[in-house]
C-alpha cells in the first residue's frame, strides 16, 4: 500500500473560524539533521512565510486593529473598542503607546528569542489553536510516505512546523531579508491541534532536486477560550 494522506487529530477544535493559505517552495529537510544547518534550513523556511503574514495583518482591517490597540484589562473589566465596520473612519481611538499599566496585558507582544523579536498570530494569550491541512508536492511518485532516500515524511513535516513557529532555540541566522519582529504563524507547536497532509507528485520543471517541495498550507484558525477581543478570529 502506498498512503498518500496522513491525518494526525479528529480535527481543530474551538469556536469558528479564520481561514488562510501559506505557500513555501524550496528545499525541505528533514529534522534529523545536526546542529546549526539544520536551524539555518528552518529560518530559510521561515523567510518565506514571514512576507505573506506580514501582508495578512497589514491587509486585514481587524487584525490591523489587534496590532495597533493590543492592550486588555486582565481582569476583563472594560471594553474592546471598534469603530462600527461600515464607518471605518470614524475611529477616534489612539494608538497605545508607553508602559502597560499594572492591569493590563500585551495581547500581541513580541517574543524575544536570542537576538530577535518574533510577532506570532496563533498564541497563547489570544486564546487561540489552529489546524494545518498541508498539500505536499514533491519530486517523487505519490505515496510512499516513508521513503528513506527522501526522509520520512513525518521529520519534513517536523521541520515545517518547527519554521511555522518561533525558534526554540537562542541560535539565529543573520538574514538581511528578515527584519524585526519576524512575523510567524504559531508561538509554539503545541497549539497546532490537527494536522493533514495530502502527498501528489511534484510535476513543474523546478521539481528537479531530492528535497525540493511546493506546499500549499492551510491554516484554519480556532479560538479555544472565547473573549471580546478574539472573536475576529470566529469567522471570515
């Protein structure tokens, strides 16, 4: 038998949902590889998804929103404030600035790992899971999910999901291409709750070297803990 489909979960859960598409193509290594260069395979990965998450909360008008007005009481006593969607430009809110009072948290902080600062959407305190559905297109025939001269699928599948995410390590790679806060998906892996991949036969002229992938990554988006301030995640 020759699998073409791995599913890990019954499925993300939580309330609703955001939808959006994230697209790599390059090389794609397995985890197991040593030290350093593995990291450097990573933040090469991760050079690719910073781009399209930036445009994603620059483009959309709630989470442009989230970013520029990201203070919130503890305590939940107050109110999350948005102008009215078809009056836009009555907004007479002003940008957050100085530091946070002793109530209040950072719902979009950026989180320093070594030298950099990283600007996560699926985080902790959103209140906020995801699922990945991942089209896998390799250069190689469809299924065979564990085929050694390729690494078995599920450590390329590791590393993809570790460049989604903010490093775990102090190590970074000085790339002139990424700029602080690096924009990524996840604050950690952990809050990845589903994960399917559809393997199919990578078949354009690129498709020429071993590790060389084109993955289309669907991120489904679920709030886990349900708040005033995550409920733009709750639907389209």
């Amino acid at each position: 038998m020759n699998p073409a489909l791995l599913r890990i979960g019954d499925g993300p859960s939580g309330l609703g949902h955001m939808r959006f598409t994230l697209v790599y193509d390059g090389d794609l290594w397995p985890t197991g590889n040593k030290g350093h260069d593995r990291s450097k395979k990573k933040w090469e990965v991760r050079r690719q998804f910073d781009p399209q998450l930036r445009r994603l909360w620059n483009e959309r008008t709630d989470l442009d929103h989230l970013r520029t007005f990201p203070r919130y009481p503890k305590d939940g006593h107050g109110m999350w404030v948005q102008a009215h969607p078809l009056y836009p430009s009555a907004d007479r809110s002003s940008p957050q600035e100085g530091p946070l009072a002793a109530n209040e948290i950072n719902l979009c902080e950026p989180i320093q790992r070594g030298t950099r600062t990283f600007f996560p959407l699926v985080r902790k305190s959103l209140g906020l899971t995801c699922g990945l559905k991942v089209l896998f297109l390799r250069n190689e025939p469809k299924g065979n999910l564990f085929n050694k001269q390729s690494g078995d699928l599920d450590n390329r599948i590791k590393t993809l999901v570790d460049a989604l995410s903010i490093p775990t390590d102090e190590w970074v790679y000085d790339d002139p291409a990424l700029t602080d806060p690096v924009y990524c998906l996840l604050e950690d892996d952990g809050l990845v709750t589903a994960l399917e991949v559809r393997t199919e036969q990578l078949l354009s002229p690129k498709g020429s070297a071993d590790k060389e992938v084109r993955l289309m990554v669907e991120v489904d988006v679920r709030v886990a803990h349900p708040r005033s301030f995550n409920l733009l995640f709750a639907g389209e």
